[in-house]
C-alpha cells in the first residue's frame, strides 16, 4: 500500500472509529461497571469484532449480505437484539460502587467482557455494508490483497484502541465521582437506554439501493 493511500486510510479510521455508536456505548459501559484497567480488556472484543467484519468482507461474505435481503434482515435482527438485551442488562444491574477485582466474587471475567463487545461488532451489518463501501476504495487490485488488508486491519486496530481508551476512562473518572447509590443507578439506566436506542437505530437501518 502507497503511503499516501495509506495517510488517507489512517485518517478515514479515526473518523470510522471516534463516531459514536455501539462500540463507543459499551467501552463507556465497561468503564462504568468496572473502571479503565478492568474495563480496557473490552476494547479488544472490539477489535476482534472489527477483523471479523473484514475478514467477511475480504472473502466475500460481505457481498452476499449486502445482495441478499434474507441475509443482511437475519443479521440485522440478531443485532437488534442483543444491543436491546444488553440495555436491558444494563438497566437491571444492582446499584452497588465499584469495587476492585480482587475485592469481589462477582466481577465479571475479562473472557465474558471480550465476549460480549466481539458480539456487538459482529452483528453489526452496518459495520459489514460499511467496510464493503470503504475498504475497496483503497485496494490495490495490482498488489497483493493479504498483505494491503493486514494494514487496514492493524490502522483500524490502532485507533480504535486509542479511541475507546478515551471512552472507557471517561466514563471510569465519573464513576470515581459517584458515591450514592440513586446515581449509579441512574448511571446504569442512562447506559441502559443507550443500548436500547443503539438497537432502534439499527432496526432503522437500511443499506443503500
């Protein structure tokens, strides 16, 4: 990949990354629930998410959902889905400070945390129509494919990482400053329902004729 192609790519990712959606949601949810050391494990299911989008559209799966009506509905719905019952989750959740790891039994495990963000990434069909919109824009057909998509997929990897670092320790510093059990309540809520919306939007949806 030219450098210059490549500057252009780098740029496009920070906008792809710093807009906000449900990835953004869910790293400010981890770092609620569980504070930035803890909560940052979530930014990798995020971009285990992201390959996984790419590596539909790189063999070609991604043409199919973006062609087949059947295909793009089913996935689209299961996305719905889970965002909805993930705010749902979120809603519900006990009212209780945040406590360190080691200072409780029922912390959430870093493998159920990375779990659940690569699930919102990919379920996702907007992400997948996404990549197959941008991603052909800067391959070379002339050079070799695997070498241009591991770029994409390591700058899509970076800022990301960068980015949601930012979400997660946000939302951990107004955690530090909630004390009462009505605010973390309303906290929870708040995120809660930023799921739901992130669901209805989804369910708005539509690809492009």
């Amino acid at each position: 990949m030219e450098l210059s192609t490549w500057l252009t790519f780098f740029a496009a990712s920070w906008a792809i990354s710093i807009s906000p959606g449900p990835g953004a949601i869910a790293s400010m949810s981890a770092g609620l629930n569980h504070g930035f050391k803890y909560g940052y494990v979530t930014i990798f299911g995020l971009v285990l998410g992201i390959w996984t989008q790419l590596l539909i559209v790189g063999v070609g799966l991604g043409a199919l959902m973006a062609t087949s009506h059947t295909a793009f509905v089913v996935v689209k719905w299961l996305g719905v889905a889970y965002l909805v019952w993930l705010g749902i989750q979120q809603w519900r959740a006990p009212a209780r400070p945040m406590v360190a790891a080691s200072d409780s039994d029922e912390v959430v495990s870093q493998r159920k945390l990375i779990l659940k963000a690569w699930m919102i990434n990919v379920v996702n069909p907007k992400g997948t129509v996404f990549l197959l919109a941008v991603v052909p824009q800067f391959i070379s057909t002339a050079e070799l494919l695997l070498p241009q998509y591991l770029i994409i997929g390591a700058t899509l990897a970076f800022t990301d990482m960068v980015v949601m670092a930012g979400y997660t320790a946000l939302a951990s510093r107004v955690l530090g400053a909630l004390k009462k059990p009505a605010h973390i309540r309303a906290m929870n809520r708040t995120f809660g329902s930023l799921f739901v919306l992130a669901g209805s939007l989804l369910a708005l949806f539509k690809r492009s004729a």
